[in-house]
C-alpha cells in the first residue's frame, strides 16, 4: 500500500557545524520524532567531543563486543601524561590526550588544525589543574554510545525546527505582535506581522536546522538518524505483523 504521505526534502544551507533543511508534506510528528533521534540517538565516540565520523559505524557497542573490558573493536585508547614543574598553574586540556588513533581526536584540536574554522582560536577543553609537584597519568577509553544512555555521546550543540513563521494557526499567542522578531522564514509584507487565523490549516512543512558538537559532521548526524528511525520503525512493523499473525492462530 503506497504511504499517505510522500515528503520532499530540500536543503538551504551546508557548513561544516550546521545543516538548515525544509521538509514538506509530512506530520508534526514525523518532524517531532526526527527531532528527538538526532538529539538522543545518533551513535558517537564519547568520553568528551571526539571526532566520529570515519570510525563510529565500524565500531562495536561495548555492550556487545567479546572482549572482557576493552579492545580495538568497541574502544579507543587514550593516554595523558603531564607533569607540573612551574609556580604558575598548569592547565590540563583535551590537548593533552594523546589518541591511539588518528580519526579519532577531541574536537577542539580538529579545529585548531582546519585553516578554515571560521571562529578562529579555539580554546581547549579544560580536564583537571595542577600545582608545582603534581603530576597526572592515566588511560582512557573512549565508546561507543547515544546520549539517551549519557549526554557524553551528543552529537548535537542543538536542534531546532519551526513550522508556523508567521503563526497561521495560532500556536502561540503574540500580545502585541507588532514587538515581536519576525521569523526568517515569514512571507509577510514588511507592514504586516502576524497572518489571518487559518482554521482549517494544518503543519506540513518544517524549517529545520541542526548544529553539530563536531564529533559528527552536520549531513551525517541526519543521515544516522532517519537510518535510526527508519531501523525502529521497521522493528515495530515486524512485532505488529507477528503479532497479528499469533491473534489468527489463537482465533
């Protein structure tokens, strides 16, 4: 049976933290969901923001690996060894760990090498301080996971979609709403400010823009996503006609 609805995607603008893209022809629902998957279950590599994408997918769930703590196949090898000889405090920063693998990374001394980060310095992620005398040396490893298990494994700096620019349906009550911020993407006049009350309108399309940590470029958070909700949906399909098929032999 062909889908009620057939969504059209079209993306506005690509950079390097964030993706703007509209969805057409589709439920709030539909809308709402995706917004939660990118948010909360996109795998990455988390211990703090780690460059993902070449490694993640090919990484095991540790969860569901073999092994009987750590290996190559569900973690990353971190090492950290610095010592503090001076009077001044000494900083220890993400710039400090020293990765077994070179795809993996902390974000911030991925950006301090791009030439093209438009944000220019970047500054490091503090770990811990240190005194004259103090030293510190350990090992970490980095997992795999999704943030609905620990926030760690975020891939998103936010995510946010708007559907009603110039509040046809009244989702919201403007008091005045000439002292309001019209939304970026209003087709009113410049003199107008809100538009008719539409009763009979519905939410179909989505302003959507998604803003990555850097753990994960923007384009593949998305992508990982709808697989996610695609693979649950598809779950649900599956219980659904076995269960149907278990009511028939019962009757």
């Amino acid at each position: 049976m062909p889908y009620a609805n057939q969504p059209t995607v079209k993306i506005t603008r690509l950079s390097e933290d964030n993706v703007e893209f509209v969805i057409e022809s589709t439920d709030l629902s539909v809308a709402n969901g995706l917004r939660r998957v990118f948010i909360s279950e996109v795998p990455t590599i988390g211990l703090i923001p780690l460059t993902s994408d070449d490694v993640v997918d090919k990484l095991n769930y540790s969860t569901e690996c073999q092994c009987s703590e750590f290996c190559p196949e569900c973690a990353v090898e971190f090492t950290l060894d610095v010592k503090c000889s001076d009077d001044v405090t000494r900083h220890v920063t993400s710039r400090d760990l020293i990765s077994t693998n070179s795809r993996v990374v902390p974000v911030t001394s991925k950006l301090r090498e791009d030439e093209a980060n438009e944000y220019g310095e970047t500054e490091d992620i503090l770990i811990v301080k240190l005194r004259k005398g103090q030293d510190l040396q350990l090992r970490a490893y980095a997992r795999k996971g999704f943030s609905k298990e620990h926030a760690k494994w975020n891939p998103t700096a936010g995510v946010a979609f708007e559907y009603d620019p110039d509040n046809a349906l009244r989702h919201t009550t403007y008091p005045k709403p000439e002292e309001w911020p019209k939304s970026e993407y209003s087709e009113l006049p410049e003199d107008l400010h809100e538009a008719p009350y539409d009763h009979s309108a519905k939410a179909d399309k989505f302003f959507f823009n998604v803003e990555s940590t850097g753990a994960l470029r923007p384009e593949t958070i998305v992508l990982s996503g709808l697989r996610t909700l695609k693979e649950k949906l598809m779950n649900l399909q599956t219980a659904f006609q076995q269960e149907m098929a278990e009511e028939v032999l019962r009757v």
